[in-house]
C-alpha cells in the first residue's frame, strides 16, 4: 500500500471543517476496553495496528506545511496504548509551539493514564497538552478522582 494510502485509509485521520480546522490523528485500532457501543470497532479488532511513529511526524509536518490548524487531538482505539506515546506527545508539544496551535489534547478512556511514567505528566504540563477522557461505569475499574490528582 503506498503511503497516501496509509495516510487516507489504515490511519483513519479524520477531518473536521466547520469555524476552525481540527487534526484527530488516530495512533492505534487496539483499546483496552471491549465497550459494545464502540463507533470505532475497536471491541472487535482482530489485529490491532499502530500509526508508524515516524508516519505520525511526517504527516503532522506535511499538513502544517498546507493549512492552519486550530486543533490537534491525537486519538485511537487507546491512544495511550501506542508504544511510542510519549515520544509522540513531546513531538506533540514542539509542533504546537512551532506552527502556534492554540490546542492539543489526547482522547482516552483513562484506564492507563495511572501506570504512565512521570515524563508523560511532565510533557503535557510543560506543552499545555490537554487529557479529554470519557466515563465509563464504576466496574471499568477506572479511578477518576486519582486521575484529577495525578493530572494536576
């Protein structure tokens, strides 16, 4: 498959165009939760993929050559599942300052946010990189006040 393809089809970057320009850059197919109401079939994911790092970076470069971005929200399946999350994240955050994206955010369900490392928590502090995580019932296991806490 040759990369526009990669770029348009397996990667599902998605675009929405309305008052501003937003980038849902998708990293990954796979997720840790099997939600039966998953609009991005992620429950039923045989072979889970990745977003090539180096992909991700090249394309966010390519767009930014081309367009103004209000913004940027990397997203999945689990997005925190890709192995290279927080090198994607610094990336994240030296492309907002560079190219003056006003923001940025991952979209999680929060069931990993807890086990990231500190470099995680310190990369988006120091980028203003936003966490925007759905709530899923009290037996996900997921502690949302801990999450607040570590966030801050």
């Amino acid at each position: 498959m040759n990369k526009e393809a990669q770029f348009a089809i397996a990667n599902r970057v998605d675009w929405c165009i309305n008052k501003h320009i937003s980038f849902n850059i998708y990293l990954t197919n796979y997720c840790n939760l099997r939600c039966k109401y998953c609009c991005r079939y992620c429950n039923i994911t045989k072979h889970p993929q990745n977003y090539k790092t180096e992909d991700v970076i090249s394309d966010m470069l390519h767009i930014a050559n081309k367009i103004k971005l209000f913004l940027i929200r990397y997203n999945g399946g689990e997005p925190l599942l890709h192995p290279d999350i927080v090198e994607l994240c610094k990336f994240l955050g030296k492309y907002k300052q560079k190219f003056d994206i006003p923001h940025t955010s991952i979209y999680t369900n929060g069931k990993k946010i807890l086990s990231m490392p500190d470099e995680f928590f310190k990369i988006l502090r120091q980028y203003q990189i936003g966490i925007d995580y759905t709530k899923y019932p009290k037996s996900s296991g997921i502690d949302y006040n801990e999450i607040i806490k570590r966030l801050d």
